[in-house]
C-alpha cells in the first residue's frame, strides 16, 4: 500500500499525515502497536470471566488462532525482515514482541506460582509456549486439512492440552 493510498483512505493530506508521522515505517508501527494494545486488552476482558487456570490456558489458545490470520502479523513479520532498521525501530519492533508474549508470560507466571505447573524458567516456558502456538497456527494454515478457521482453533487447543499434559505439576510428576 503506499502512501496516496493510504492518505486516500484516510481522507488526509500527504503533509497531514507526515505532520503526525516521520515516516511510513512510523505509521506502521503505530497501527501494529495499536492493533497489539487492543488484542491484550481483548484478552483481559475475556479471561477476566475464567477462574479456571486451564480453561484460561485454553481461552488464550483460542484467542491467539482467532488473531492468527490478521493481516497486521503478516506485514510485521514482512516488515521486520525487509531491511535494516534504525535502532529506534528495531527497539519498537522488540517492545512489540515482548506485548505479543505479555498474556502468555502472565498467565504461565500465574501457573508457576499456583503451583499448577512445574517450577522452571518462565522466559524458557513463554518462549516454548508462544512458539508452539505460532508454529501450530503456520502448519494448519498451510495444511490441507485445515478447512476453517475453527479447524486452527482446534489445533492450538489441542496444542495447549499436550503441553498441559507435561508441564502440569502433580503427585505423578
């Protein structure tokens, strides 16, 4: 999209919106950071009506195949990887990551100290997590089987319940 398109869209002046924004890269950026703002506080409204840890593990799950598709993410990724940044740039695009994984860290925090899962690395567990969630929405997006969206939305569930499964403290452990 460039940049008359986008002043089109938005019924602006190209000088109206460079006046707000130095750049295109900073017009981005201040739209995925919004969209980001808005998932997170989505989220917290939706757990807000779970008491239960595990149902709320699920809840993410389905929250984050739900966003899988959104066109933001595929841009960011695009984008993150199109060029060298200055290091301003690169310092939003780590503070976007990090607010991406602040529901899942929370949540994983929670377990830890609830004692419902295995005390370890809480940085090493969000990583795994969020990658396997990634990972999961990447192949069921790209697989032949996955007809719908409720289809990725089973696939993370059932990713969230075999995780679950090995890293739930308990007498069996």
């Amino acid at each position: 999209m460039t940049v008359n398109e986008v002043c089109a869209a938005a019924k602006v002046s190209k000088g109206s919106l460079y006046h707000h924004f130095d750049s295109k890269d900073e017009l981005f950026l201040y739209i995925v950071e919004a969209d980001t703002v808005q998932w997170l506080q989505e989220w917290e409204v939706k757990q807000q009506g779970i008491a239960d840890i595990e149902q709320r593990f699920y809840a993410l799950a389905e929250h984050y195949a739900n966003d899988f598709q959104n066109p933001l993410i595929r841009a960011l990724e695009e984008f993150s990887r199109s060029k060298e940044h200055a290091d301003e740039i690169t310092e939003r695009l780590s503070q976007l990551y990090d607010m991406s994984l602040q529901a899942f860290r929370s949540l994983l925090s929670e377990g830890i100290a609830a004692g419902y899962l295995l005390d370890g690395s809480l940085e090493d567990y969000v990583i795994i997590v969020c990658g396997l969630m990634e990972g999961v929405g990447k192949v069921s997006e790209l697989s032949l089987l996955t007809k719908q969206p409720m289809d990725i939305q089973r696939y993370h569930r059932e990713a969230i319940r075999l995780l679950l499964l090995g890293l739930r403290a308990g007498p069996e452990k």
